[in-house]
C-alpha cells in the first residue's frame, strides 16, 4: 500500500465548513481533515494530486485503467482517529467530479464507504454514487448499529467498478451525536 499526503492547506475552510454546518446539535469531526494521510491499493490505477476549481484548490485524481470484479480491489481511503457508538449518526460531506466517465456512460460510479478497517468490515454507511462532471460536494448519512472503536474505522472511495478518472477534495467524516428515534 502506498501513502498519498494530501493537505488542504488552511484552516479556512474546515471553519467555514463548521459554520455552514452549525445547525447540527453536536457535531464532532472523526478526523484532521488539513492532515489526511492517502493510502490506496490495487493495481491498473494512477494517483495524483492535482490543482482543482474546489474550495480547496487541489485534488486527488484516481485514474482507474481497468474494471475489476470487486469495487474495493482499487480504492483509497484514510484511517480515522475516532470512533461512534451504536445509535449515532455518522455523515461524511466530501468533494468530487467525474473527470472521466467510463465508455458510453456520463458519469463515474464509486461506493463510499465509512465502517470498520478491518474484520469483519461492517460500516456505518456504504452507498453507490454517480458523480456529475463539475466539482460538487456530495453528503451521506448513517446511523451505527454497533460500537466502532477510536482506530478502527476508515473512509474508502472504492473505485474500480469502470475504468474511469475522478478526482476528490476536501472529505469531512462528522459523529453527529445520538440519532433521533
């Protein structure tokens, strides 16, 4: 496996992002999102960081040169620092775009994926997204049905469902406290 550093490069925008979130009752980041260590894996694939019109004004592009059978055989992904307890809401809110979509399709597909970073491999959420050709910032939501301990849980693209280009930025994983019943 091999490390990406990819920074944003100022606290600017993870404050203005906790602003443009401050309706959330208790929202706490799982992460450092100015100091996410990369790593990805598998093979057919080039890793860049890239200039890019996101708030940030960099990217990491994921050219994937073949399909494989499993959508996570190619994939990138960061560990988080923290973990959630059974029956919080978890959110990831991340930057993306097709920079190229697989033949005769118009957007790239990745799965998303925030869960355990080892067995069994259960998550919190894991949902297939079409992403558009312009940079968008793209929000899922989850509620943990179990206890996923600080160290052991990561946030993945798994990437290898088509051969195809795309590029993320900034990526924010929040707890966002007890769900509502």
């Amino acid at each position: 496996m091999k490390k990406l550093i990819f920074t944003l490069g100022s606290s600017l925008l993870v404050s203005t992002f906790a602003v443009s979130t401050a309706n959330a009752q208790s929202m706490e980041l799982l992460h450092n999102p100015n100091a996410i260590e990369w790593e990805h894996r598998g093979n057919d694939k080039k890793m860049s960081v890239v200039e890019a019109d996101n708030p940030s004004g960099q990217a990491i592009s994921a050219r994937i040169k073949k399909r494989k059978d499993n959508p996570w055989d190619t994939a990138l992904w960061f560990d988080l620092r923290d973990g959630v307890n059974k029956g919080e809401k978890v959110s990831i809110s991340f930057w993306a775009r097709t920079a190229k979509a697989p033949k005769s399709q118009d957007n790239a597909e990745i799965v998303v994926f925030v869960g355990r970073n080892e067995e069994p491999y259960d998550y919190v959420i894991s949902e297939n997204i079409l992403l558009e050709d312009d940079w968008k910032l793209y929000t899922l939501e989850g509620v943990a049905d179990a206890k996923f301990h600080e160290g052991r849980m990561k946030a993945e693209y798994q990437l290898a469902k088509h051969k195809q280009t795309v590029e993320f930025g900034p990526v924010f994983v929040n707890n966002m406290g007890p769900s509502s019943p």
